[in-house]
C-alpha cells in the first residue's frame, strides 16, 4: 500500500473509532459532550495515533488493527485534552487551535477545564476496558495503561507543562529546563505512541527499545519545530497565531541556540530517529516517513 493510502487509512480508523468511543453531542448534559467533541474533532492530523499502529505495524503484528486502534484513539483523546488547557488564560492564553476559536473562547473557561478533565478521564475508561483490546494480553493492556500515567502525569506531561510557565520570563537562559520541557511537554506522548504501538504488536525487547528511542527524538525534533514556526510559521497554515513565544518571553530553542543551530538539532534528530528503525527493514518505512514529515513542517 502506498505510504499515503496507508496513513489516510489509519486517519479514517481513528475517526471512526473516536466517533465511537466518545458520547455523541445530543447525550446529556449536552453542553459538555459538544465542548469535547467540537475540539477533537476540529481537524488534527492525528499524528499519534498514526505513530502508534505504524509501530504495532511494524513489530510484526499481522493481526487485526482493532488491538491497535483503541489505544491509538485513547491517544488522540489525551492530547485533545492537552491542547485544551494548554489553550487557557491561565496557561497559554490562545484564542486559536486549527484555524477555529479554542474551546474556552468557543463554550467558557469553566467548560473548557471540564471537557479537558472529561476527555482524560474518558481515555483511562478506554484504556481501561478489556473488552476493546481482544487480542491482547492482559499484563500488556495494564502495563500500557500504567506507562500512559506516567507518560502524561506530574512525571510527563504535566511536569513538563509546570517548568514550561515557571521558565516564563526567565532572565537566565537555562538549556537543560528548555530540554526538560521539550521532551516532557510534548516528547512524552508522541515517544508513548511509538512504544505503546510496539508493545501491542508484540514488539520483542530490542524492538521496543528503539521504538522507544525513535519516539523521543522524534518528540523533542516536533518540538524544536514548533519553536521555530512560532517564528517563521504561515499562520493560515499553522490554524493559530505566531510570535506567541516571544509575546509570552517563553524560553526556545531559537532564542537560546538561534534559529540555525536549532534547525541543525531538529535535523539530526530526526537523522538519529530513521537510524533506530534499521532493524524493522521495510516495515519500519511507515515510521522513517513519519519522522521525515515532522521535519518537513518547516525545514
């Protein structure tokens, strides 16, 4: 199957088991299922969820994608509720996401925090749900749950999101916070995908180990690139305002290392990511593509 066909493909999956799995708008109380289902529903790539079965792909899983699918789902789900609160006055304070008003702006602050919190919660009850991994043993479904915890926790996400706003403003430059919060903020999940995909698809130790590492140079280069789009991004393309780093005096990779340095670093990082997936041969194609399309963002 061509590469693209092959990612069009997981994009529709992922649609059709988002629809699925998330309450549809008319279920009461109403208000809060069209807050969570405008937001996710708003025209992302679904880039996780593609990293996730390209990886289930590529361990040698030849079973059904419905062992995949639910996680990769979940996945979407999680950073639907990142970029939700990522979004508010209290953090971030934009009025754009995808080329359309954020959900705060769209419904209220007040439901907006909620329907961030509900589409957490909602990704746990899958993750939760034996029923929907069939296939899969059930050691791995907790072990995928627990490693999503700490993914997106205090640890991951969150603790990235917390150095993030502390950094604000900094009169030092500090480049171990800057890393710190590249691949805590945004690294953690997409290098989840990568590694929850593989151990779904039966990834052997080895296997699961480079999946892993792919999944964080791929994270901290998606990063880097948002850095330097925020600078010298198309705002039709990007679907939210640029310059919003430096409005915020947030610590990047440009203001620290410049902008070349940092299109260096985003290069060889996605060089080291590709490097990773020798082992998988042609099965590993799909994930090398991935990769070459996060640089292709700007570079």
């Amino acid at each position: 199957m061509p590469l693209t066909q092959y990612f069009e493909t997981i994009a529709r999956q992922t649609e059709d088991w988002l629809d699925r799995l998330v309450p549809p708008e008319n279920a009461y109380p109403p208000s809060i299922h069209q807050a969570m289902r405008y937001s996710l529903f708003a025209g992302g790539k679904r880039m996780r969820p593609m990293l996730a079965v390209a990886a289930y792909d590529a361990a040698g899983s030849h079973g059904p994608r419905d062992t995949v699918m639910p996680f990769a789902a979940a996945l979407e789900i999680i950073h639907t509720y990142t970029l939700i609160h990522d979004d508010l006055p209290a953090l971030d304070n934009d009025e754009l996401r995808r080329g359309k008003p954020t959900c705060h702006v769209k419904f209220g602050e007040d439901t907006a925090i909620l329907a961030g919190d509900a589409l957490l919660t909602l990704a746990f009850r899958i993750l939760a749900d034996r029923e929907l991994f069939a296939g899969a043993p059930v050691e791995t479904v907790c072990d995928l749950a627990r490693e999503t915890a700490e993914a997106i926790g205090s640890l991951g996400t969150i603790g990235g999101q917390v150095v993030d706003l502390e950094y604000e403003n900094a009169t030092e430059p500090d480049p171990a916070a800057l890393e710190y919060i590249h691949t805590h903020k945004t690294g953690k999940l997409i290098a989840l995908a990568a590694m929850g995909g593989g151990m779904l698809g039966g990834a052997r130790e080895d296997q699961l180990r480079a999946l892993t590492e792919y999944g964080r140079h791929v994270g901290l280069a998606f990063q880097i690139i948002d850095d330097i789009l925020d600078v010298e991004g198309d705002e039709k393309l990007l679907g939210k305002k640029t310059g919003a780093d430096t409005r915020m005096e947030k610590m990047t990779y440009p203001s620290l290392a410049g902008m070349k340095a940092s299109k260096e670093k985003a290069v060889d990082l996605i060089d080291r990511a590709i490097a990773e997936l020798e082992m998988f041969g042609e099965a590993g194609a799909p994930l090398a593509d991935l990769a070459r399309y996060v640089a292709a963002r700007s570079l």
